[in-house]
C-alpha cells in the first residue's frame, strides 16, 4: 500500500488548528493592488477560517493533519 501523501499546494495554504478550524490567508491581495481601495486592503490583512463546508475538502488533501 503506498503512502498517503499531503498536498504540497495545501500544506502551503492551510494550517490546521488544535480545535479542528482550518485557518488561511485571504485571497485577492497578491497583485493588481492600484486598484483595490486602501479599505478594502485593510480588510484583506491577516487570516481567516475556513468555512465549515470545505473543511472536509482541506482534510482530504491534507490526511496527515
């Protein structure tokens, strides 16, 4: 049987915390920024959780975590 192996695109993405939440970064704030409104990149700084729909998702690619 081989391994069952992690995601290298979610091992980047996700991390998994101790209570079972996923957590990650936002999205939409990686380039193209001249356009985007200061408030709006205020508002994409820091993470978020995963909503609890994907959660099974991130879990399938990540079988370790």
């Amino acid at each position: 049987m081989p391994k069952m192996k992690t995601k290298s695109s979610a091992k980047k993405r996700f991390r998994v915390r101790p209570g079972g939440t996923v957590k990650s970064g936002m999205a939409f704030k990686r380039h193209i920024l001249t356009k985007k409104t200061t408030k709006n990149k205020r508002q994409l700084r820091g993470t978020r959780n995963i909503d609890a729909t994907d959660v099974q998702r991130v879990y399938a690619m990540m079988p370790t975590a």
